[in-house]
C-alpha cells in the first residue's frame, strides 16, 4: 500500500498554490472579506490557474486533480482569503452533479465552471429541514420531458452570486431519501428569485434564499436518475466537509503565524510577551491541535485517492477542524489584545468567518453522529 503523504505532483502543486494566494488573493482580502460581492475577476483568475477545474475533465476544460489537491487548495486559500476557497469547493460539487447530467448539459456548462466564468452553488438545506436531507419539501413534478420545481432552499452560499445551483427536490415526499433527486438548475430562468442574508461572517461569499415558483427545467439537467439524489449528496458532503475544515485551519495558521510575531515583538516587563508561558502555553496548545487535526483532514482525502472508505475521517474532520480553528484563531486574537479586536486588522473578522465552519454542511453534533454510525453500526444511533 502506497505511504501517507504528499507526492512530488501534489508538493509541486502545493507550491503553485501558495504562490497564487500570496500573488493574488492576499493583496486586498481584508477589504474584500467586507463586502458584499466577492469579484469575479478574480474567480476567472482562480479559473485560469487550473484550481476550479480540478474535478473537471479535460475535455471541457479542466485541468483534473485528486481529493489531496482540493485540499491543498482549501488550506492555501483558506490562508490568505477563506472566501476564495469556497470557489474550488462549489465547483467540485457542480462536477460531481454535472458529471451525472445530459452530455449536452455538460458541454454547456462545464468549460464556464472551469474558466470561472460561471459560479456554481448548491442548494439542499430548506426552512424547515437542514440536516435531515431526507424532510426536503421542494417537489420536483414530472411534466412530460421537463420537471416542474417549487419550493424554497434557505440558504445558499454564493447564492446572490450564483449563476448555476445543484437543487434537490423530491419527486415523492413518501419515499424519504429514496425520492430525493438532484438538478443542476440555471439560476437566470423564469420562476427563480433570491433574497440575500445579512450576515456576520462570510460577508462577501453573499447567502441567501432562492425560492422557485413553477420552475420548469429540462430531464436534461436532471443528475442521474430518479431518486439518486440523496446518494449523490453523501457522496459530495464527505470531500466538501474535509475542504471546509482545512480552509478554516488555513485561517488558524495564519492567526496563530501572527500571533507568534507580535509575542516576540511586544514587550512587557521589559521582556517579549511569548517569553511568558500563560501566552506561549496558548499558543502551542492551539498549534499542536490545529496541525493534528489538519493531518486527519488529510488522512480522508488520501484515503478517497486510495478509494479506500473515509466517511468516518471526513466527518471527524468535519467536527473537529472548524472548532480546533475558532479556538485558535480565538487565542491569536486574545494575545494580540485590543491590537486584534480592531476592525483594522483581520483577526476579529476571521474569527467571525471561522464560526460559519462550524455548522456549514454539518453540525458538531450530526458529524458526531456520522462518526458513531461509521464506528459501532447504525443500529447505535439514537434516532433508531
């Protein structure tokens, strides 16, 4: 069995990775982090770089990577800007529907994903259901050769933003999971509106509600088939999850990065302040943790390369990256004093940002839950 570990390809690509952050995404992230929009020049540059179509087959467009090198590219980006990562993140999730849809559909789309051009987000949490994906109440009614969507997904990341949403619906609320299907829906057609969410964290990755009112859709850009839905979404939740928690523990490594330098530079008692165990003990307690639960999230994306299982991997570091993260980022901000409480550094900004990691697809709680399941069978499971 081949080693755990980066090979020469993806240690290559680590380094394109951080030189395309340090070039391009950490000029003006802090601003960036404030508003609204997230540029789509720069998702075209992300794009042109090759990361948005890691997932992608070369013939349209991609430039096909491993599971190992979308997490390369969460944590790089994670570093410098944690909106950025989100792009790599939501095109995987389009690849991975589209791969499933009509040729035709494909060709559409795919090569606009991998450009940048287009934006992809993913709609399956609705008012009145989030982690139980099996309660969805968008229907999908069969209508000929088209389907007729109604319903509401609260809330979409990226979802002011979007051009294209994987949207699961239910073609029959009887059949629970089995009836869960997937579509890849243009957001620009007749029956779609969005209203946006004011929120504290994740400002400029803009979330919302799209709610869809008789939305008529081709069979073309059906995922798969009839009640392959929720199938599609566990498979797509296991790598999202792992490059959710390594974009949150980029941001921890930065925060504590800087955290370590203002100890040496910061004087008290006529001493640095990182002489002092009650502020370097912090620190390296939140460093241990976050490069342990960086070599998990790790561990799960090299197991997927070795199509070995990894769901018990991928939901503990789920579960544990984003809190180890805030816990982290928390400390840097606590040495830094009122230095890093200031609108005018990013420390109290991505502290904001870190908790969104927290329940984005998947709760402390239901990863724990994932984890008992994997570990000592589903009949342990409370709800059973």
């Amino acid at each position: 069995m081949p080693e755990f570990g980066f090979s020469e390809a993806q240690l290559m690509f680590k380094q394109k990775a951080q030189d395309f952050a340090d070039k391009v995404l950490a000029p003006g992230a802090k601003e960036r982090c404030k508003q609204n929009q997230y540029p789509r020049e720069i998702v075209e540059q992300i794009g042109k770089e090759g990361f948005q179509g890691l997932w992608i087959p070369e013939d349209h467009g991609g430039q096909p990577g491993d599971a190992m090198m979308l997490g390369i590219t969460a944590e790089e980006f994670g570093k410098v800007d944690h909106a950025a990562a989100l792009f790599p993140l939501e095109a995987f999730g389009a690849a991975v529907i589209l791969a499933r849809c009509h040729p035709e559909v494909q060709r559409e789309w795919l090569p606009k994903i991998a450009c940048g051009e287009v934006i992809p987000c993913f709609g399956i949490t609705e008012p009145e259901c989030g982690s139980d994906a099996t309660a969805l109440r968008t229907r999908a009614t069969r209508d000929g050769d088209d389907y007729i969507l109604n319903g509401e997904k609260t809330s979409l990341s990226l979802g002011m933003q979007g051009d294209l949403a994987g949207i699961f619906a239910t073609v029959d609320p009887s059949k629970k999971a089995k009836g869960i299907t997937c579509f890849a829906v243009p957001l620009d057609i007749p029956g779609v509106s969005r209203i946006p969410f004011a929120d504290t964290g994740w400002i400029s990755l803009d979330r919302s509600s799209v709610f869809l009112d008789n939305v008529r859709i081709s069979s073309k850009y059906r995922a798969g088939e009839e009640g392959q839905g929720f199938g599609l979404a566990l498979e797509d939740f296991d790598i999202f999850r792992v490059m959710l928690a390594l974009s949150a523990l980029g941001m921890a490594e930065t925060s504590l990065d800087e955290a370590f330098d203002y100890g040496k530079s910061r004087h008290a008692w006529g001493r640095p302040i990182l002489k002092f165990e009650g502020v370097s003990f912090r620190l390296i307690e939140s460093l241990t943790r976050v490069e342990a639960a960086r070599l998990l999230c790790y561990k799960a994306m090299w197991l997927h390369d070795q199509g070995l299982p990894f769901a018990k991997e991928s939901a503990m570091s789920k579960y544990l990256g984003p809190v180890v993260a805030v816990d982290a980022i928390h400390n840097a901000l606590l040495t830094l004093g009122h230095v890093g409480y200031s609108v005018e550094y990013p420390l109290e900004q991505r502290l904001r940002d870190a908790i969104g990691y927290e329940f984005a697809d998947g709760t402390a709680d239901i990863m724990k839950l994932n984890i008992l399941r994997n570990v000592a069978g589903r009949e342990y499971l409370p709800y059973t």
